[in-house]
C-alpha cells in the first residue's frame, strides 16, 4: 500500500499561475484525509511555497532548493546543504562573466551579482522573451516584484556571502539564449557541482552531495517506509534522481524526456489537465490506495 505520494510543484502539482486542477485537488486531499502522507519536493526556496501551502492548508514536509533543504510540517529546517565555498565562488565569477542572471538561494534569502532593478528587468525579459503581444504573465511569486524579491540581497563579489556567514544553497542561473546554457553544462562538471534543469533556459546547481533523489531517499528511510510504499510525481530534469528511486514513479504528459524514460508510468494527462489526480487512480486501479 502507498503511505506517502512525494510531488514536484512547478509543471507537475501546480500550474502555470501556481493554482491547482481543482478535481486533482479533490483527489489528492482525499488521501491526505485517509492518513496518506505528502511530501512537496521542489527546486523553490520555502518564501516561494510558503503562500501554497497556505492557500491549500497544506501542512507537510518539504524538500526545497532541490534537494539541499528539508523541513518538516512544522517548519523546523532539518538538513541544510550547502555549497561547498572554493566551488561556489568558481561558478559565480564564470558565469557572471558569460552574462547569466543568477538567484543564489540562501539561509537567509536571494542573493544576486546584479542590484534589485536590474535583477527584476532581466527576470521579467526571460519571462516574456517566448510571449507573444497578447500573452501576459500570470500573476504569482515568480512575476511579482514584491513577493519574489521579499528577501533580496546584492552582492558585489561571491566571497561576501561568507563573510556574512550566509550558507548558498542553490543557484538559478539562467541566459537569454537557450544555447548558451547547453553549452556550458559540460564545462562545470569538473566543479563537482549536482547541475540540473526545471527547463530549457536554466541551470539549477547545488553542491555534488545534494538533489531531490539523495534528499528523499534519506528522508523515506527515517521515516520507516518501503520503496514499494511511495508514489513520486515530477516533471523535470531535476526531478529525475527521485523518480529513477521507486517503482512507483509518474511523470505527466508536458514532462521532459528524460523525466518519461526514468519513470514507471508516464501519464497521458499534463499538470494543467491535473496529472496526478491519473497517478492516483492508477494507484487506485492496483489496489495500492
């Protein structure tokens, strides 16, 4: 039997203006009421989840910043993996010398080379470079100034962040061209740095010891449960490690292609159509829920 169903967020749980599939919701909170235990595993830091969780009363665990975090439902922080010093500071000066916007996650909120206004003009242009005139952003923490950047911080060098004791835990790096960032993926390998995508034009990187898989293998096994008693839900890149794991791993329709070849079950609907409201009646179909 399953007694805990593990979800991404982004492009899995959550649609594009963060709400969810209301059937799916139904379904899912279902088992949640049966004593089914959720757990949110996401490349977000706990600011960008935290108005989800709230609006869903959703009180459970969380693996966050990819895997270099994890919380429990009462919001104590557990584990903390941060980036190793000589390696973050190596990844900071290359590519802000090839012009990526880099959001550093942090212990203590987003840190960036570039100040607050130009941070938010460079984020909104990789938002809308793919919109067309008459698409807009919808509204959520990643296209409101307000929210994204409660707890932002400007950095003139790498080296400042441990100075202040400030423990980095992922960065998002992304470019206007997509090119670019396949490009370099191959040459920061040596770093021995964990490097993944959430799509096409980013790079998530956390230290080599950290990514949802390693996080929630160790988090499964404290918590005493079977591979056979966990359902894992992910779309992207950076989901992969977690769904290579168990057997019961469900990547939805609009999921990357490597996410489709490491999971058991890819499944015909997309997180806007409400996936894994499918995975769950699979699970219901093999008398597992």
């Amino acid at each position: 039997m399953i007694k805990c169903i593990v979800c991404d967020l982004d492009g899995t749980l959550i649609c594009k203006d963060d709400s969810m599939e209301s059937t799916m919701l139904q379904s899912l909170k279902k088992q949640l009421d049966r004593g089914v235990e959720l757990i949110l595993a996401t490349g977000r830091s706990y600011h960008m989840v935290e108005e989800i969780l709230q609006r869903y009363q959703f009180h459970c665990d969380l693996i966050l910043n990819n895997g270099a975090e994890y919380r429990n439902a009462q919001n104590d922080i557990l584990t903390l993996i941060p980036m190793q010093q000589e390696a973050f500071v190596q990844i900071v000066r290359i590519l802000n010398h090839q012009g990526y916007l880099l959001a550093i996650h942090t212990d203590q909120g987003l840190y960036s080379c570039h100040d607050k206004d130009a941070f938010w003009d460079y984020h909104i242009k990789l938002l809308t470079k793919n919109l067309s005139e008459k698409e807009q952003l919808p509204q959520k923490t990643f296209t409101i100034k307000e929210k994204y950047l409660k707890d932002f911080h400007y950095m003139q060098d790498p080296q400042d962040i441990y100075k202040q004791q400030v423990k980095p835990l992922k960065i998002d790096a992304r470019h206007l061209d997509a090119q670019l960032t396949k490009g370099i993926k191959e040459k920061l390998q040596s770093l021995h740095l964990d490097i993944s995508s959430s799509f096409e034009e980013n790079m998530e990187i956390t230290s080599n010891h950290s990514n949802k898989g390693k996080l929630l293998e160790k988090v499964i096994e404290t918590k005493g449960y079977a591979k056979d008693e966990v359902a894992v839900f992910g779309d992207g890149e950076n989901d992969c490690a977690m769904l290579s794991l168990y057997p019961y791993s469900f990547a939805p329709q609009n999921a990357v292609k490597k996410a489709k070849e490491v999971a058991n079950y890819t499944l015909t609907t997309t997180n806007e159509q409400g996936a894994v409201k499918e995975g769950i009646e699979i699970l219901e179909n093999l008398g597992l829920l």
